[in-house]
C-alpha cells in the first residue's frame, strides 16, 4: 500500500505538471457556449440564500436555487438564467468571498467562478482530478480539497492557477479554518485500512503539520468559537462506534466523544449550529437538536424523517430558522423545509436535483 501511494503522488506531480504547462486553462471563457441570458437583477446581498443542488452523478443538471426573505419565494437554475448554460456536473460547493462565488463542480474537475452581483461566470479554474470544498486561507490564496488527489491543492486567487499542493496520506473534504490552522477532515476510504485522523495544515508554509485522532470515518465538521465538532461514522465490522467528537483548536486535543447507540446514521453525515453557538444540529436520519452544554445525545429528534431523504442540514444566521433538504429518489427534483427552533414546520420549498446545502450571502 505504501509503494502504490507513492506511485499515486508521483503521477499526480507529473500531471500536475503536465496541466501546468499544455493544458491549463485558468479563469477561461466559454467561447462555445451561448451567449448569457438574462442576469439575476433580484438576487442583493442579506435578502435571501441559496441551495446547492448537486444534480444527478453524470447529467450535467447541478444547479443554484434562491430562496428570497422578503417574497418568500425561490428563484431556480440561478446560474443557468445568468449565463444561458448549466454550471456542469455534480455542485459540491458554493463559497463566496470578496462578492465573487466558487462553485465546486465535482465531477466536472473544475471550479466556475461568479460575480455575485449578476451571477455571470467569470471563467473556471482547473485541473483538478475531482475537487470537493473550497477555502480562502490567505489574501489572495484558497486551498481546494479532492476525493482522488491524495492532496490539497493551493490556487491563486489573482491568477486563478494551481500553484501548489500540500501532499496528505487519504481522500479530503471539508476544510475549517482556526487559530491560524487549518483543520481537514478525511473521511474513510474502504479501499484502504480504516482511518480515524483530520489532518491540520499551515497555511503559512502550506504544509500538513499535524493530526488528531478523532474516530473511524471523520465525515463532517463544523466550528462553534474554538471548538471543532467532527461527525465520525465509525464502522461495525471495525467495532468502531459513530458519534460526534469536540476537539479544541487552541490545545488540538479532543475534549468529548459523544457516541451513538448504532451505525443507522440515514443517508447523510450533516452538522449545522444555531446562531448562539450552544445548540448542534446534525442529521441521523431524523434531525436532532443537542444543546452541548448537555452531557448526553437527545434520545428523540427535533425533526423526524418519516420516510423522507434528509440529505442537507443549515440554520440561518439572521432567525435560527433549521433548513433541511430532501433528496426524494435523487434523480427528481428535491424539497426543502424550513423548521423553527422547536422544530414547527414553517414552509416547503421546491429545489432542484438533490438539494445538499445552503449558503447565506
């Protein structure tokens, strides 16, 4: 295993190289496809969010949808009304810094990238093998996780290219930034040996510096002030129980592992905390609300799935309001809830194929 993961790099520098220097096509124009449509002139900055729907694997059908406070209404195919076309294929990603957007297209390889203002594309930024989330970790530098890499992969954001990658042992995924670090969860391939390690980098040196064993299969992560919340879905054959571990940022180390009774996690590893900091909401088919000053898990959900695909898990910042998403069948378009604090249905919202998260502008 060893010697095949120092092949792996191998290849992955000489096409790195390679892209670098016949093929890389940084922030480029679409010159084939059609000219844009009309913009988004209602889409304005605090008046709404938008839902990531990845679409189905191999259709080309991602999209952005916008749901609107005021109105009350959502807004679809965001992206394709800016620009006449969709944005590719699998959308694993939105972020947005400095009113431009960053959507990672997973299996397409690149990153498009928007103005905000208008949705427009300003270009794409590859290659990537299969990129997953995206982080800003400096003025004007970003790190870009990948399911197939075995690296992270460091971008300028003047130029747009691929400068660089911080070599690390297995698959990436979510990236938080704190303290100064940046924390990597790396979720279980079961190709290779169960591993139960995140992965923390400088990006001063963009360099892996450490790791904090957490538990089998680390599969989200969120932060709430310095304390880092890992979902970890452990592994039966392993013995391995699923559960949520706090890690502190400032001293690295784990500081609580909650465990679950079982592995019956549902269909998506997801963690979102209320505006205060206090309460973690995560998706174990159902969603429940564990206020963390408790020192046990809540043995009945908030929300209960009855028979839904809870698949996408966000709170808005402005009134605590819980969005979930519902994948349906993963091939038709999907719903999105909007729950109060107490987990009182306020509204359903259509979304497009497999709506998978949310994000407040």
């Amino acid at each position: 295993m060893e010697s095949s993961m120092i092949f792996r790099d191998l290849r992955n520098h000489i096409t790195a190289i390679f892209f670098g220097l016949t093929l890389l096509t940084v922030m480029s124009c679409h010159d084939d496809d059609p000219g844009p449509a009309d913009p988004n002139p209602t889409i304005h900055k605090t008046e709404g969010f938008f839902i990531i729907n990845e679409g189905t694997f191999n259709f080309g059908n991602a999209s952005v949808s916008y749901y609107h406070f005021d109105s009350e209404e959502i807004t679809q195919e965001v992206f394709k009304t800016a620009n006449g076309y969709t944005p590719g294929d699998v959308l694993q990603d939105l972020f947005i810094h400095d009113d431009m957007g960053y959507l990672v297209l997973n299996n397409s390889g690149f990153i498009q990238v928007v103005d905000m203002e208008t949705f427009t594309s300003l270009g794409i930024i590859q290659p990537f093998e299969s990129p997953r989330y995206f982080l800003p970790v400096g003025e004007n530098k970003a790190y870009v996780s990948d399911l197939y890499a075995n690296s992270i992969q460091v971008v300028s954001l003047d130029s747009g290219e691929v400068t660089g990658e911080i070599e690390v042992p297995f698959w990436t995924e979510q990236m938080v930034k704190a303290e100064g670090r940046v924390f990597v969860n790396s979720p279980w391939d079961v190709r290779v040996d169960a591993h139960d390690h995140i992965y923390v980098l400088d990006p001063e040196t963009d360099s892996l510096i450490d790791s904090i064993q957490v538990g089998v299969d680390p599969a989200d992560m969120v932060l709430s002030e310095n304390k880092l919340w890992v979902y970890c879905r452990g592994s039966a054959e392993e013995e391995a129980p699923a559960g949520l571990v706090c890690v502190n940022t400032q001293s690295m180390e784990v500081e609580r592992t909650l465990s679950f009774e079982d592995h019956d996690l549902g269909f998506a590893a997801r963690l979102a905390f209320n505006t205060a900091g206090d309460t973690l909401y995560y998706l174990k088919n159902d969603v429940f609300a564990f206020p963390i000053i408790n020192s046990e898990l809540p043995a009945t959900p908030m929300v209960s799935a009855e028979g839904r695909i809870l698949y996408a898990l966000g709170v808005n910042p402005v009134n605590g309001d819980v969005l979930v998403g519902d994948a349906i069948d993963y091939a038709q378009k999907g719903k999105v809830y909007m729950y109060d604090s107490s987990g009182g249905l306020k509204q359903e919202i259509d979304a497009g194929v497999i709506p998978a998260g949310f994000v407040f502008y």
